[in-house]
C-alpha cells in the first residue's frame, strides 16, 4: 500500500484475555472488523494506547502479523517500533516491515533526554535499514524530548522515508512551523486540538477515541475535510467533555485504561491494561461514576454524529 496516508487514524490498544497472560487474537479480530466497518481510514499498533513497553517480543510478532493478516490491504496498518535502543528500534523497525506493515510510528528515544544530534543518528540507523513510510511522533510529555520545527524539517529533508509526523506538543502553533520549514518534505498529523490543526495545516489525525467512539473520531476529520467547520466543532466539544472527565483523575488513569473499558461498553471487550497501569477494576466506585458520566457524553454525541449524516 503506496497511497499517502490521510484521514483519522485510531492508535490501537491492545487486546489481552482476561488473564493477561496473551494477546487475544479473536478480541484483536472483532475490534479492527469493528474498526473497518465504521469507516476508520487507518489504525496504528503498538502506540502508547498499544501499551507497547508491556508487550513481549514474541507478542509484537503476533500483533503486528495477525492485523496485517487480517487488515488484508484494505487500510494502512503502522506499527510503533520506537526504543530507547537504537538497535531494538532498528530491529523491530525491520521486523514491522518484514510482516508487512504500511508504515511506522516513532517517539524519539525515551528517557536519555538525548540531543538533536543523537536524535538524528536514531532517525539515520531506522531509515538506513529499512525504507517503509515513517511517521515521526512527537510527545515531549512521554519522551521527554521536544522536536523543534528545525530538527523535524532537518531529518525529513536529509530521510526520504521520513514524510509524516504526529505533533503533540501541546504548542499549537508547531504545527504550522513544521510546515513553513519543512514544506512538502513532511504531512503533518494533528495529535491534538483537531480542528485547530486542521486550520493550520494538518492533513490527518491520530487519536485513541477511534477505541471506543470510532465513527466519530474518523468521522469529524471527513467533516472537516468537507468544510463543516462548525459541525466538527460540535463533535469536538463532546469529546472535550468526556476527555476532561478522564483526565480529572490520576494520570495512570490515562487512556489506556478508559479506553478499553469503553470499548467494552461499545460492545469490544478488549481486556484490560497491564501493570503497572491501573486497570478500571482498581478504581472502584471512583471508575463507575466517571464512567457512567462519559457514557452519558457518548451517547449524546452517538446523537449528534448520527445528526450529521455520519
């Protein structure tokens, strides 16, 4: 699959048995049927909603095989092979390629906080090795690291296959730096603030909603698209809604943890998060609430979406 990725893609979590013990394939199978049927243009595995630092090697095989498997061409499935090792990140890179993934997502190097320069030399090995598509992620609240609009333009101009990146810098403004630098070298990806970036110059999204609200958060980049600025808006502030109620509580909370619960509530029960992220269960009463408090938001904006002909 050779097109240029676009649209909203949903950043998958992973599905486990109860016991968290292995990836639940058949759970895996239900949730991209799920994914496919509404609508979603493109999924991305082994992100951070992928809880990918809990995964085995040998799971990161059976992920990433059985979605291209069963995703059969139909979408671009990209795979997360980011690792503060530049040879781990390399191999799995490699690996992600050689079970026919369309694309990889890549964070920098975590936890080293390293320079522009070592950076760069991480970008070098990756793209020296294997020569799918890659989306570049930044998220200095994970990474620890900010790429600037002048590494990003750097690395893209000097790597080919360095077109795409998710920017979650929580600066708004980036998003048109990276692409008054980096010009057509790079397709900026909104990782926040949707319509905002959209307005800027984002040409696609990536999200954690698409677990549990699929069709909404694929749906408000067609709108969007369609110059119903007003209408995305609309969707957007429901998901605000919800989205403020997740992150009222501890940061483990995260998305992670409520967006398996919700795809449970969805109908997609994809087990839940592994240690040491708090799982729904452990957070008691606390959890109910919230979670009947987001239900009401979703199924208002169930509403809404089905209003605008989505």
């Amino acid at each position: 699959m050779t097109e240029k990725f676009t649209g909203s893609y949903t950043v998958a979590v992973t599905p486990f048995t109860d016991d968290l013990s292995a990836i639940d394939v058949d759970r895996l199978k239900a949730f991209l049927d799920w994914q496919l049927e509404e609508d979603v243009p493109g999924i991305i595995m082994l992100g951070t909603t992928g809880e990918f630092l809990s995964v085995t090697p040998d799971e990161r095989r059976i992920l990433i095989d059985e979605t291209v498997r069963h995703i059969d061409g139909r979408i671009p499935v990209l795979v997360g092979t980011a690792d503060a090792s530049t040879t781990k990140a390399v191999a799995q890179s490699v690996e992600a390629r050689d079970l026919g993934a369309d694309g990889l997502m890549i964070i920098s190097p975590y936890y080293y906080t390293p320079t522009d320069d070592e950076i760069y030399r991480y970008f070098e090995a990756i793209t020296s090795a294997q020569d799918l598509p890659i989306m570049l992620y930044n998220n200095p609240v994970t990474s620890n690291v900010d790429l600037s609009a002048e590494l990003v333009a750097r690395l893209a101009k000097d790597f080919a296959t360095i077109s795409y990146i998710k920017e979650s810098s929580q600066d708004i403004a980036r998003v048109r730096d990276v692409i008054d630098l980096a010009g057509e070298d790079i397709t900026v990806y909104a990782g926040e603030r949707v319509v905002d970036s959209f307005l800027l110059g984002a040409e696609g999204y990536v999200n954690p909603y698409g677990n549990y609200i699929p069709r909404a958060s694929a749906g408000i980049w067609r709108l969007l698209e369609a110059g119903r600025i007003e209408d995305a808006r609309r969707i957007d502030g429901l998901i605000k809604r919800f989205d403020a109620i997740i992150a009222q509580g501890h940061p483990t909370y995260g998305h992670q943890c409520y967006s398996k619960r919700l795809a449970a509530r969805a109908g997609y029960p994809v087990g839940t998060v592994r240690p040491p992220l708090t799982s729904f269960a452990q957070l008691g009463a606390e959890g109910e609430d919230r979670l009947a408090r987001i239900g009401a938001v979703i199924d208002e904006l169930d509403g809404v979406t089905s209003d605008l002909g989505l």
